[in-house]
C-alpha cells in the first residue's frame, strides 16, 4: 500500500483536477511531490476531517489554527503556490458547484478514499479563537459591533505591540522608500493625513477608531489641535489614554469606549478614519456617511482611509472570505473604491482626492510579519498558538494579496463643501506632497 502523502497527492491532483503545486508530508513522515517546492505538513489525519465537514477556506483554517496544518520554509512561498487553488480564483468564472462535481464517479471515489483516510468521526470541534455567532441576521448593530471589535483588539497590547512596533499603528504605512523604517513609514502616514486634513492649532479632530492613540496623539503634539478619539475596545483606550497622560496631552485628547453612532458634539473642523470603515458594512454605510458629515462643520475635511477590494461583475455575488470572517475581523466587508467615493457624495461630501496605496500595505504587512517571527517565541507567551498562527499567516496572505491587486487601500479626501461652493482646498491639487 502506498504511504500516506503519495495517497494524499494522488487524491489531491484528481479532486483539483492538477497536480498539487506542493510537497506533501504526512503525519506517518511519507512525503511526496515536487521535491524543490515547499512543504504543506499534514501533522494530524484530523485535518482530513476539518476539510470534509467544511470543504474550503474554512476548512483549511481550522486545520491551519489547530496546528494540524503547517508550512516547512518560506511561507510566502507556500501561499504563493497554492494562491490559485485557494485564494485567487475567478470571481466571475463560472464553476462547479460541490453537487456538480460529486456526479463524477472519479471525484466520488476520492472523497471515499478521502474519508478512509480521514480517520474515525465525528469532525472536530472548531479551535477556540474562532468567532462564535448565532447567525447573521442582525450584523452591525452597535452590540454584534463590539463583540466583533473586541474579538479581534482585546487580544492583548502588548501583543500587538510586538508585531506593530513602538508607533502602535494598525494600518497601512506611508514608505518613502522600500528601505524606510516602519517607524518612519507610519510617522510620515500620520503626517500625510494631518496635511490633507490641514491641521491647525485650536482646531477640533475626530479620530474614528482611534486605535491605540497614535494619530491622536500626532495631530495633537505636531499640529496644536484637540482631539477626540473614540474606540469600542476596552484595551486599545486604556492603552491610549496611558500614551496620552505620559505624554503630557490630557488637556487636548479625549479617548471615549464609545460608537462613533453615539458621538453628538460636534461640529468638528475634521474627522479621520483610519482603517476603521471596513467593520462598517454595505447595509450600514451609508448611515456611516450620514453620521460624519453632520458631524463635520462646513468646510471640514474627511480623511477616510480604508481596504477595497476589486469590483465584481454581479456584486450581489460577493461573499466575505471565510478565514478572516471567522479568525479576524469578524462582519468585516470590503467594497470598491468607487462604491465608497459614491456612497460619501450620496450623503453630501464634496470627493477632492483619491489616492491609492496598496504597495505601501504589502511592505507594512511584511514587516509586521518579520516582527512576529522575529519574536514567535515571546508572542507565544502573549497569546495562544493558535491566534499566533492567525496572524501569521492572515498577514503574509493580506501582504500577497496587496502586491497582486487583488485588494487595495485608498485615502478618501472630502469635504462638507458649504452651499456656496467654497471648499478651502488649494488650487494645486495635492498641495501636501
């Protein structure tokens, strides 16, 4: 009989229908496949079982969260391989539904093979970092709101603080050049916002999700204004307000736990939102919209920062990927960029300036990931193996996604233009580079 990875490739190649672009080694040591390709580890015949009750993405996660899945080597390099089977496929092709593949005697023999291989039954409970729902009927209500946002912040500081460095800023950097610290990068990202929002002292900002306090923080120290940041995690605002009392800005920040739904003292002069916009929703953006606008007194600037992904022919048709929904941002959902920019005109903004990124978040990603690795063993201390591994590979995959535009961040600049047309922007555009 053959061992188990040559059994597992064979049955791999015949259900996708190519060969395995991986080598495969098996919980019984066997391995099989091209010999200079990287190594997909099946450590548990557990994992076998995760993929046949949730053939998948989610899946793959489960077993990959567990640990019963694992990469020898370059990691990128595995995910780059296997990117065609998993992650990139055609969003507008037409498939093969499960049921339609099973008619085939070839595919239903595998899967009993599979199944033999699989060992005894019944599936595998899902590992514990995984979101816990009732269904999704009611998203983005301002509870399943904070459940989700606490899900993915309330983890621990100072594990964030290992993979994001000293600047504790969770969104994509602004590199000068590939060869810039992260420091720097998120340095010049806080000051590429406070120009394009002209910051001034006395004026008032609004910093929706403001994180661990870092652009409230810079806009307040470099730029003289006052500043409220509101957060629905407990950790990140108790993080934040220590940073801002050592500081020495307690007169100029306010950190609020608090939905930005909730926020009724404006007028501010301008609102950044920074890598927060992607916990919305579809259902709920434009309520979003509303929100900051009547918010903003006129002539005020937004800076919405914010992932999109590329459009789809038939958007009724988007699903939110089954990974992150279940381990990372939990009722997150991305649009396109021109969906967005519409949205913000429909609640009364004036859109001045887009300006795509997405190269800067592949090198911010990757260095996140070197951070990480860097520390694995510490950060095993912090958290549980399974959320390590989480992060690990979410943002090694988000890094490739990023460089294959696949997905994309864009720095929304607008304005609550007063009825008589003036906007306070400079006549050169981009004045601020």
């Amino acid at each position: 009989m053959q061992d188990a990875a040559q059994r597992l490739k064979n049955l791999a190649d015949q259900l996708l229908g190519t060969e395995l672009p991986v080598r495969l080694r098996a919980w019984d040591g066997s391995e099989a496949g091209p010999p200079d390709a990287p190594v997909l580890v099946v450590r548990h015949r557990r994992a076998l079982r995760r993929l046949l009750w949730k053939p998948g993405e989610l899946g793959l996660a489960r077993a990959w969260v567990a640990g019963d899945l694992d990469v020898e080597g370059d990691l990128y390099e595995a995910l780059d391989a296997m990117a065609g089977l998993i992650w990139e496929h055609d969003d507008d092709a037409p498939g093969k539904s499960l049921a339609e593949s099973l008619k085939d005697p070839g595919v239903r023999a595998g899967v009993r093979e599979l199944v033999k291989m699989a060992g005894p039954f019944p599936p595998p409970a899902p590992p514990a970092e995984e979101m816990r729902r009732r269904g999704r009927l009611h998203l983005h209500t301002k509870g399943s709101d904070r459940q989700a946002i606490s899900h993915h912040y309330d983890v621990g500081n100072d594990f964030y603080e290992l993979v994001l460095g000293p600047s504790m800023v969770y969104s994509c950097a602004y590199w000068e050049s590939p060869d810039a610290t992260l420091e720097s990068a998120q340095r010049d990202k806080l000051e590429l916002i406070s120009r394009k929002l002209a910051l001034k002292p006395g004026m008032r900002l609004l910093d929706v999700g403001c994180g661990w306090g870092s652009m409230a923080i810079h806009a307040a120290r470099e730029h003289g204004v006052r500043v409220v940041g509101v957060t629905l995690s407990q950790e990140q605002a108790a993080f934040a307000r220590k940073r801002v009392a050592d500081e020495g800005l307690t007169d100029r920040i306010e950190i609020r736990v608090q939905d930005y739904r909730d926020v009724r003292d404006g007028p501010y002069d301008a609102i950044s939102s920074i890598g927060m916009a992607e916990h919305v929703g579809s259902d709920r953006y434009l309520e979003y919209a509303h929100d900051l606008y009547a918010l903003l007194a006129p002539g005020g600037r937004l800076l919405n920062h914010q992932i999109a992904r590329r459009p789809q022919r038939d958007e009724s048709a988007y699903e939110v990927d089954e990974f992150i929904d279940a381990y990372v941002f939990p009722d997150g959902e991305l649009a396109p960029v021109g969906t967005t920019a519409g949205l913000l005109e429909r609640a009364g903004f004036e859109v001045r300036d887009i300006e795509a990124i997405r190269e800067h978040y592949a090198l911010t990603l990757r260095q996140w990931v070197r951070n990480l690795e860097a520390r694995w063993a510490e950060a095993l201390k912090l958290v549980s193996p399974g959320r390590a591994r989480i992060w690990r590979l979410y943002m090694a995959a988000s890094a490739l996604s990023f460089e294959r535009n696949k997905i994309g961040v864009n720095q929304i600049l607008a304005v609550k233009t007063p009825p008589d047309g003036a906007s306070g922007m400079p006549l050169r555009a981009r004045s601020w580079n």
